[in-house]
C-alpha cells in the first residue's frame, strides 16, 4: 500500500487545493525553526561555530548537521537530537491550512481521523 501525506490526502478528498498545500508547505518551512539556530538556543555552538558550519557549507551537498559533525562541533547523536528538536518545532501542515483560513477546526479533526484510519 502506497502511503501518501496528509497534504496529498487533503488534496485527494477535494478539502483544500494543491495550490493551498504549496502555500502551507512555504509557511511550515519559513515557521521551522533551522538546525544552527537550535543549536544557540541549547548551548550546543556558539554562533562562530555556526557561521563556520555555514561557510563550509557553501561549496557542498551536506546538511548543517553533518557539516558540523565533519568540522568537529557536534556528534551525531547530537544532530538526531536537534532534528528531533526541528521537527517539533515544525507547525503541522493542517494547523496552517486552518491558520490560512482554507480548513476550518472541525473538518481537520474529521480528515484526521479518516487518515490516520486509512494509515491503520
């Protein structure tokens, strides 16, 4: 069985348009906290270390958090806790479909509920 997203699955029951997910997924990632600035917040870097990781990130493919374990800074246990950190920081993507006025409470909770049955 092909698990899709609960955008998707929104999509699929014709609540919200494709157009509306795009403008959520934008909000969600511009409200997600970034890995560096976790990082501060915890005392795991100091903010040099944290333009050092970005100037060596620039000429690669490598996410911060695996700059910083090349450079030194953090462990990988330590970056598995701060993504774990990012993510719950990240706004769900219905909670932002409401907040945009597409999705009211009520009909979040019924799509909820009829994914997560779906998922089961």
């Amino acid at each position: 069985m092909k698990i899709i997203r609960f955008g998707q699955f929104l999509v699929n029951s014709g609540v919200v348009r494709i157009e509306d997910i795009y403008d959520a997924l934008n909000i969600q990632m511009k409200k997600t906290k970034p890995l560096g600035k976790i990082a501060l917040e915890r005392n795991m870097l100091t903010v040099a270390q944290v333009f050092d990781v970005l100037n060596a990130q620039i000429d690669t493919n490598k996410m911060f958090g695996e700059t910083a374990v090349d450079l030194g800074y953090l462990k990988p246990e330590d970056v598995d806790e701060l993504l774990e950190m990012q993510k719950m920081s990240r706004p769900y993507i219905g909670d932002i479909l409401v907040e945009m006025g597409k999705l009211d409470k009520e009909t979040l909770a019924s799509k909820l509920k009829k994914y997560h049955q779906m998922s089961d």
